[in-house]
C-alpha cells in the first residue's frame, strides 16, 4: 500500500524545490502539498509536478483546526514534513501577529491532528502507524546571534531575538514536548539561510539581483557587515530527505552550508557574476548601485552553523560551495 506524505508549505521557496525532488525520488509515496498561498506561495514554482500522479495541492491553512482534522481523517497520513511559517524578520517586526499564528498555533494544530491520527495514548503507538514521523523544519536564528568566533551546534541554548525566531523556537519546543510527553515520532532540524531557484524577492540575493537589474539602489543594512552561513537550497532538500527517512526520533539536526559571507560580499559577489553575464548598458558595474541604509531592528551579527552531527550520523554532504551555487542561482534569475 503506497502510502501519503503531507508537506506543508510545499509552494514556499524551499518547500517548492523540495516537492518536486521527493515526487521525483519516492514514486511510491502519494503526496499531498497543502499551502495557504500567501504572497510567499507560487504554484508556478511546481509546474513540473502537475503531470506526476503521486502528487495533489491542495489550498488550506493550517491554523484552521477543524480543516486540519478532516484533512488528516480523510487521507490518513501517515507522514508529515513541515514547512510552512511565515518566515520573514522584516515581516515580522512590522506585524508579528501572523508568525505566531502560523508558526505557534498551525504547528500545534498539525501535531494534535497527528497525534489523535497515529496515537491510542501517551507512548501507545497504532497498530499499523508505527513508522510514522513529523519532521519539522526551522531555524538556526532561534538560537540567537554569534560574535565572530563559534558555531552554533544542536545543544546549544536558545535565545531568540525577533519576532521571527522567538515564533520558530517556540514551535520547536511544542514539537519536543510531544516526543517526550506522548511519545511521538518527531524530528527537527535547524538550518542556516538558504539560497537558490524560487526564492520570494523580499529576500537578499533575488532582491540584489531584481534591483540591479532595474538600475535601482542595492540597500545594504548598515556597513553590510552581518555574516551568514549560506546553504544552496537543493543541499537542504537533500538533508531533509536524509533526516525524514533515516534520523533518531526525537533527535535535532543542525543543515548548514559552511559558507560563512558577509553581506557586502554576497552583494559585490552577485554584482561581478552580473557585470560577465548581463552588463549594464553604460558599461558600468553594478557595484556602483551600492546603498548603506539604516540597519534593521535587533540585527543579528552573525549565525554559523556546525552540521557535524548530520554528517557523521547520516552521511550528509553538501553538493554545492557559495561560488558555485551562487552563479547558479543568478542564472536561473536572469533566465
């Protein structure tokens, strides 16, 4: 009996590199790609998943409980991989209402549908549901900021500082509490700042390159000299995959790229690709669009991460360097 796969917030940009890649992979699972479609939503991200016969969208949101109940009455899933959050730390400190909404309570609802769903009692698995998992995916910014040295690793203690992350940190620990409370087959992992294809051009990297290419002001916070480790979005895809079907119930995974950049870099590193692949009419880099703003609110220095349990454990690796995924990445923009 094949059996079904929900994932939430397929149509986001990491879950719609990850939809198509797991259809792909996993005939025999019939997934079920559940989205509110929000601004952060594009079903034109999955088109090549319309013609596959083991994959249905369906639009909902997951802070509808009763939705949330049927949908899992009436599909019996029998796995989960959560996505969906609102996601945004710009977003977040404007309006933080939705993210606690969505990453809190939608978070809840998911695994209080699953529990009932797989669950007789606290540590009482189902007949016949026992392999069944809710991984779920966040973030490395619940853990707070870096100076310049160190890594932050899965014991490291959580200290949140926007809007944002204190949402994702507190759906981490509502995931922990039903693995230890009732015993359900949970995962998490925490990842470093994606990049890649299908990305929402809020973010920095499609945005440098929208901007750029509209003669526009490239905004950088501040001096640019925040640092993040940048992880190439199919490399996360690929660690999920590993996480889902092989990591230790109960267990944190720490994804990251280890590939540490600097804002500015990122921002001059997107303009060189552009001045050999699209130059400006003028002959001028694109450098020259460089503008300091204001720095955002609580600004996080830097995050880096230590993917060393998910190496040694599972056997991860990351496919892709910056310097590679990065041209890629401003190819398929520009295409």
């Amino acid at each position: 009996m094949s059996k079904t796969i929900l994932i939430t917030g397929g149509a986001g940009f990491i879950g719609s590199n990850f939809v198509p890649y797991f259809c792909e992979k996993y005939p025999e699972y019939n997934i079920i790609n559940l989205d509110k479609l929000t601004y952060a939503g594009n079903l034109s991200n999955l088109k090549e998943c319309e013609k596959m016969n083991n994959y249905r969208f369906m639009q909902g949101d997951i802070c509808d409980e009763a939705f949330v109940e049927k949908l899992f009455e009436e599909n019996d899933i029998r796995g989960i991989i959560h996505f969906a959050a609102e996601s945004h730390v710009d977003n977040s400190i404007k309006g933080p209402r939705a993210f606690i909404n969505t990453n809190i309570v939608g978070t809840f609802n998911l695994l209080e549908a699953a529990r009932k769903q797989w669950m007789d009692a606290p540590n009482k698995v189902k007949s016949g549901y026992e392999k069944c998992r809710f991984h779920h995916i966040s973030t490395d910014e619940v853990y707070g900021t870096l100076g310049t040295e160190g890594f932050f690793s899965e014991t490291t203690p959580y200290a949140p500082n926007s809007p944002y992350s204190a949402s994702k940190a507190s759906s981490d620990f509502i995931v922990r509490a039903y693995h230890h409370t009732f015993g359900m087959n949970v995962t998490t992992s925490n990842c470093s700042n994606n990049y890649g294809p299908k990305q929402h051009r809020e973010k920095l990297i499609p945005h440098i390159i929208d901007c750029a290419l509209k003669g526009m002001a490239l905004p950088i916070y501040g001096k640019g000299e925040n640092v993040r480790d940048w992880l190439y979005v199919l490399d996360h895809c690929k660690a999920i995959d590993l996480i889902f079907h092989n990591g230790k119930q109960g267990e944190t995974y720490n994804i990251g790229g280890h590939n540490e950049r600097n804002n500015i870099t990122i921002v001059r590193t997107i303009c060189a690709i552009l001045d050999e692949k699209k130059p400006r009419a003028d002959g001028k880099s694109y450098a020259e669009q460089i503008t300091f703003v204001q720095d955002r609110a609580g600004h996080d220095f830097r995050y880096a991460i230590d993917a060393t349990k998910l190496v040694n454990k599972l056997g991860w690796k990351a496919d892709e360097t910056f310097d590679t995924g990065i041209v890629k990445t401003v190819e398929w923009y520009l295409r």
